[in-house]
C-alpha cells in the first residue's frame, strides 16, 4: 500500500501512466484517481516524513476502515 501526498491510502484505485523521467522516455508509473497525483518512482526521491500521532491514528483507522478488520477481529474470536 502507498500512501499519497494528499493523506488517503491508494489501494487499488489506480490508474496506469507513463512519464518522462532519466531512465527513459516512456516509463510505466500509476496516478492516484482520486487526487490525480502520479508517482515518479525513478527521479524522486521518497521524503521521510514524521507524523504526529493523530495523524498516524488516523491512517490506522483508515487502514482498518479499508481492511474490515474489525469483521475479521470478531469473526475470529
């Protein structure tokens, strides 16, 4: 799972592109359909960002939301 520069969890809502970027002059890459941001995984380099911990709450839960972890949790007990 990727986490896009507008905060949401990409999980499947992709779409395919390709860009210009060092290695070649078409190469494959994927976009957030939702934000419309598409990913150069060749040129730039991924930031280290330190979230607060709200914010890390926050993509727990939606990472829970996502997975249905609470249905399987209760399943499984």
């Amino acid at each position: 799972m990727i986490i896009c520069e507008c905060g949401e969890i990409i999980d499947g809502e992709t779409f395919r592109d390709y860009i210009k970027t060092s290695a070649s002059p078409s190469t494959p890459t994927i976009g957030h359909r939702k934000c419309g941001h598409i990913f150069n995984f060749i040129d730039q380099k991924m930031y280290k960002k330190y979230s607060s911990r709200t914010e890390l709450k926050r993509f727990a839960m939606r990472f829970a939301l996502c997975n249905n972890l609470r249905a399987r949790i209760l399943k499984n007990s």
